[in-house]
C-alpha cells in the first residue's frame, strides 16, 4: 500500500509542479493555492517536513493573493521536491529489490530529505 502512495506521489509530482508554475505565470492565486495544498498533503504523508512547510508558504501566498514571493518559493519546492523524489524512488527501489529477495524490510527515505537530518 505505501508503495502505491510513493508510486502516485512520484508520478503526480512533475504535473502539480508544472500547475505551480503555470498558476503564478498566470497571476492565479487560487490555482496557487489549490495545488500548493494537494502537493503539501503528499510531502506530509511521507514526512517530508521542509517541503511541507515550503507549500504551506506557497499556499497562504496564494490564498492572500500575495503573489510576489511565489517564484522564489517555487524554486525552493523544486530544489526539496528534487531531493524528496530521490528519497522517496531510492525507497520505493530498495523495497522492489527486498520483495524480489523476500527480505521485506523497510526504510524511512523520505525521513532523510525532511530537511531535519542537517
């Protein structure tokens, strides 16, 4: 079941990105904010907390309509949602690597691009 969920989170990633950015091209801060909480809901579910905290920003921005700060919170998202996909794919691959050596065993990747471990 957590595999799937990392699987969704991965493959949705790219295109609420992709909403992001078109949303403030468009001075939409209503998209904003809509999609800054779907993507928000995904890093909280995997612990990723610097991205969580990221969206948040960038969804109260939204909201106020606030738009200024926007690009350069994007770019913060990208660069941890970068280091998230990278935790997230290293364990959705070492848990495929473990099923096919009937291991089983878990780690908590995501926990690592949290932002805590600096």
């Amino acid at each position: 079941m957590v595999e799937e969920l990392i699987a969704a989170f991965l493959a949705d990633l790219p295109r609420r990105l992709g909403a992001i950015a078109q949303a403030i091209g468009r001075g939409d801060g209503r998209a904003l904010a809509l999609n800054a909480h779907a993507l928000r809901g995904g890093a909280a579910n995997f612990g990723a907390a610097r991205l969580d905290d990221l969206c948040g920003g960038l969804e109260e921005a939204g909201a106020r309509g606030a738009l200024e700060s926007a690009p350069a919170l994007l770019e913060e998202i990208e660069r941890e949602s970068g280091r998230v996909r990278e935790a997230l794919a290293a364990r959705h691959a070492h848990h495929a690597a473990d099923c096919v050596d009937g291991a089983g065993a878990h780690g908590g990747a995501a926990q690592k691009s949290s932002g805590n471990s600096r």
